[in-house]
C-alpha cells in the first residue's frame, strides 16, 4: 500500500498527448460516443464543483450538465472541438450539444491521484478504478469507470 503524496499529474495547456500517459503500459485509445448534453455558457468567472473536485471557469466558458447529472466545464477554446450544436440551439448560446468522436487516451488508475488543470490552480481528486484521461489538446480529466463505459469506445 502506498503511503505518501498521491501522484499528481499536470496538464500542460499545450497539443498533444502527454508521453507520460502515452508509455504507461495499461494506456487505452478510446473515442467518445456521441451523447447530446446540456451546455450553458457563464458570463462571468465562477467555480463549478464537479465529483472531482472544484473547477475555476472563466467567462465564456461552457458549464455541461452531463448524462448522469455530473457537471464539468470546457474552456471556450476547446469547446467547439469537442461539441455541435443540436438544432434548434446556435452555436455559442445554451442548449443541447453533442459530442464529437474525438480521440482520447487514457489510464485506468490502481491508486488514489490528482490531477492539476491547465488553469494551475483547479485541482481534481481521483482514486481506484477511475480513468485518468488524456484529451489530446493539453488538458487531462478524471472519469469514473461507469460514465467511462457509457461515454467511450476502446478502439486500441
């Protein structure tokens, strides 16, 4: 049993898979199913609590409500990347969205981990049996194993 700091892994803001989780040998490439979300867009900077722990957003950035009610937040810059609008919403504005096939990276984790977000200050708590995911644009998430199982296809 491990005694000490929990492992702490950053994201690094910038394109890319982190080679970090690209040489762990238990690395999965999964895709994201497409799954329609609810998505509101916050005019002001705020924090959003999420399982994993509290989220710092700026203004602008999309806070999504997803399947199961869990809410996390997507960068403004990285939204449009990952989400489509469902009509009738407009792109920008609150709706239903849907999510991209983009491919990901990830890790299903053995130990209790946190996981420091681009901002350098948001911080996630992770343990046993959670997925360490890596989005491939400089940002990593913490994924339990039952939304994991219903949100991506292992394709390697």
């Amino acid at each position: 049993m491990r005694t000490g700091p929990k492992p702490l892994f950053r994201s690094s803001g910038e394109r890319g898979f982190s080679n970090l989780i690209g040489a762990d040998p238990r690395r999965v490439s999964a895709r994201k199913l497409e799954h329609e979300i609810d998505v509101r867009f916050t005019p002001i900077a705020c924090t959003v609590q999420t399982k994993e722990g509290l989220v710092h957003a700026r203004a602008g950035d999309a806070i999504i409500t997803g399947t199961a009610g869990e809410h996390w937040r997507v960068s403004q810059a990285r939204f449009a990347e990952r989400y489509r609008p469902v009509p009738p919403t407009v792109a920008g504005e609150a709706g239903r969205y849907a999510s991209l096939p983009n491919r990901i990276v990830a890790v299903p984790m053995t130990e209790a981990f946190e996981v420091l977000l681009a901002d350098g200050v948001s911080r996630l708590n992770g343990g046993p049996g959670e997925w360490l995911v890596d989005y491939g644009d400089g940002s990593l998430g913490i994924v339990s194993p039952a939304i994991f199982a219903t949100t991506y296809e292992i394709i390697g």
